[in-house]
C-alpha cells in the first residue's frame, strides 16, 4: 500500500508541487505561531521572553474558571453560537432551493446580486447601520410610534442583543453562504424532476426526495464545519454591537479575551482562555463528526 502511494506521488509529483505554497503558507501563518500558545503557562514577561518567563501550569485556566462572570461568559457565547447555528443553518439551505427553482437567468442573476452583496458590506459598517436605525431616534423607531408610546432602546437592552445580532448576520451572510448549494444542486439530474412529475410528484415532494438527497453530503461537512466554529463567534460585530448597558448579554469569550489579554495587558490570562476556547472548538468539531458519520455516513476527515 505504501509502495503504491509513494508510486502515485511520485507519478503526479508536478500536481503536489502546486500544493507547495499553500503548506508552506499554512506551516508559517498557522502552525508556527503556536508555540506562543506556551505563555498561556507562564507569567509572560516581554523583558524575560517566552523561556525566561516564569512557568505558572495551569493557574490561569483556574482563575478564568472560577472568576464570578466565567458562567455568564461561557453562556453567552454557547447561546449566542447555538441560536445562530440552529435559526442561520437553514436559511442558505431555503435560499439556495429557491434559487433552484428560477428557471429565468436573467431574473435569477439579479435576485442572487441582490442577497450577495450584504456579504460584501464590512462589519464596522453594518454595526453603524445597526446603530443608525435602531436608535431611538432611528426609522425602526419611527414606525413603531405609531403604535407605542414611547421608543424602545435596542441597542441598550440585554434582551434584544441575540436577535439583532443573529438577524444582521442571517441578513449578510445566508446569500453569500448559499453559493456553495447552488453549485451542489446544478449536478441534480433534470430528468428525475421530470420523471417524479410525470408520476404526479408535487414541488415539495421534489425537493424534498430529489433536491436534498443532492445536498445531504454538503450539508452535512458545512454543519461539522459549523460545530467547529460554535465557539468562536465573532469578535468583531459583537464588540462593535456592545454597549454599557447591553453588556449582561453581549461580553463572550472573544470580547473578554481581547479586554483582558490586550487592554490591560494579562497576555497570558487572555492566551489561557482563547486556548481554553480553542479546545472545546476542537471536542466540539471530533463530535460532531463522528455523530454525523455514524448518522449520515459522511464524514470532514
């Protein structure tokens, strides 16, 4: 077997050379900085470096797990993934069967222009929209005066912050998400379509039977993928979202992390918990595919 392999490289050593640069890449950008991870065990100090610092195992871990605001953190984070997971999944899955189904390319082109660009809208500029028609000055406001008494405060509330937040980014992201299924579903055959109508097959009944069947094995490596990432999600629009007095549902691991660990400077803390965070991205990612192997039969490695 290992003869064989080595002979199959050896044949298509010109197609591995391609792969030369992007391992180099991955190798310099993602596997060398990992040895940073160390300071996660010490008491980093810039003027003694990594190995003259002082090496402290896991008391950092100790305190981020038994600090006051650990359980409000970690919830936050876990229900803030799980909600976008479960509400945002589907929604490129729909957009993507609805695209199939403009048979127009005219009308189809424009319709898919229109859910892509959000993606391309940067995230600091979609918070300030955010903040612009939410205010309680703002449009969103002056619609619901029509029916309530006074405004509502949006972006201050705890209450409202998962729903902005989940909404804005099904709103960017599920066109942009559901090019991967469009392309899927150009491999389903026609002719099944045209076979189940003839045989008195409804649209959901053909969608359902022939559509999904196509995109099951997609599916399933995006969701593991998606597992993976549960716990990282997203710094950048969750920090730019946050107010004083949203901050009950708003501050997650990412956001504390980067307080901690680069505002006031705990290098090693903020190191401990983005680790911290990182490994049960990793649980998270064995799990589900093993659960989707076992269930499905598909499997990411």
């Amino acid at each position: 077997m290992k003869r064989n392999r080595m002979a199959y490289i050896k044949k298509n050593w010109v197609l591995y050379l391609f792969l030369a640069p992007a391992l180099l890449s991955v190798f310099i950008f993602n596997y060398i900085p990992m040895y940073g991870v160390l300071i996660a065990f010490q008491n980093f100090s810039v003027t003694k470096g990594i190995w003259g610092s002082d090496w402290v195992g896991l008391a950092h871990f100790t305190s981020f797990l038994t600090s006051p605001n650990f359980l409000q953190i970690f919830l936050n984070t876990i229900k803030l993934s799980s909600y976008e997971l479960l509400i945002g999944f589907p929604v490129p899955v729909i957009l993507a069967l609805m695209l199939h189904q403009i048979r127009r390319s005219g009308i189809k082109k424009n319709i898919q222009l229109v859910i892509y660009a959000p993606y391309f809208i940067s995230t600091v500029v979609i918070a300030g929209m955010l903040f612009l028609f939410l205010s309680p000055a703002g449009p969103i406001n002056g619609l619901l005066g029509l029916f309530m008494n006074r405004p509502v405060s949006f972006m201050s509330e705890p209450d409202y912050f998962r729903t902005i937040f989940i909404t804005s980014g099904i709103w960017q992201g599920a066109g942009f998400a559901s090019i991967v299924y469009v392309a899927a579903l150009s491999n389903s055959d026609p002719q099944l379509h045209d076979a189940a109508t003839i045989d008195g097959a409804s649209l959901l009944q053909r969608i359902w039977h022939i559509d999904l069947q196509v995109l099951k094995p997609v599916m399933a490596v995006l969701f593991i993928l998606a597992i993976g990432g549960i716990m990282g999600v997203g710094f950048e629009k969750a920090y730019l979202l946050q107010t004083d007095r949203n901050l009950p549902a708003s501050e997650i691991i990412d956001t504390y992390v980067y307080k901690r660990g680069l505002l006031a400077g705990d290098w090693s803390f903020g190191a401990a918990v983005g680790l911290f965070n990182t490994v049960i991205g990793l649980v998270l990612l064995a799990t589900a595919n093993q659960v989707v192997k076992k269930l499905k039969g598909e499997t990411l490695y």
